[in-house]
C-alpha cells in the first residue's frame, strides 16, 4: 500500500518549522540528495520507482522538490539494493 500523497501545508509549516522558504530549500537538499545518490547507483528514475513502488513521476517530483518525501519512502531510496 502506498503512502497517502501530501502536499505543502504552508500555513501549517510556517507556525511549526519557522519560514516556508527554509523548509523549502530543506525538501530541495533531500530530493537533490535522494537524486545524486541514485546516480551514483548508476540508477534510472523509472528503474528506482519500480524498485519501491510508486510511478516514475513521484520520483521526479521527490528528487526536485516538488514534494516532501515520507520517512518510509526516503528508507525505501536507502534499501533499493
């Protein structure tokens, strides 16, 4: 089963993590990380989704920030080996 997608709640993170823009650029260093790191695997985008279950797009939009990773799918990027 896969995880409920979420979106920026910007209100919500204002109040909780402090400005929008640095939880921003905190999602953006998490997909740029998640990305580089299936690179160096030598790993495709579609290759990854198949891997953990979820459309190439989702992917995408993880690695460029368009949406924050759960803690599932990011342990999902670490053990796709």
């Amino acid at each position: 089963m896969s995880p409920k997608r979420t979106h920026l709640d910007t209100k919500r993170i204002s109040k909780e993590f402090g400005q929008v823009d640095e939880w921003k650029d905190f999602i953006n260093r998490v997909g740029r990380s998640l990305a580089a790191e299936r690179r160096k695997a030598g790993l495709s985008q579609q290759q990854v989704a198949e891997r953990i279950g979820v459309e190439p797009e989702t992917v995408s939009r993880i690695e460029t920030g368009g949406i924050a990773p759960t803690l599932i799918r990011i342990r999902q990027y670490r053990d796709w080996e």
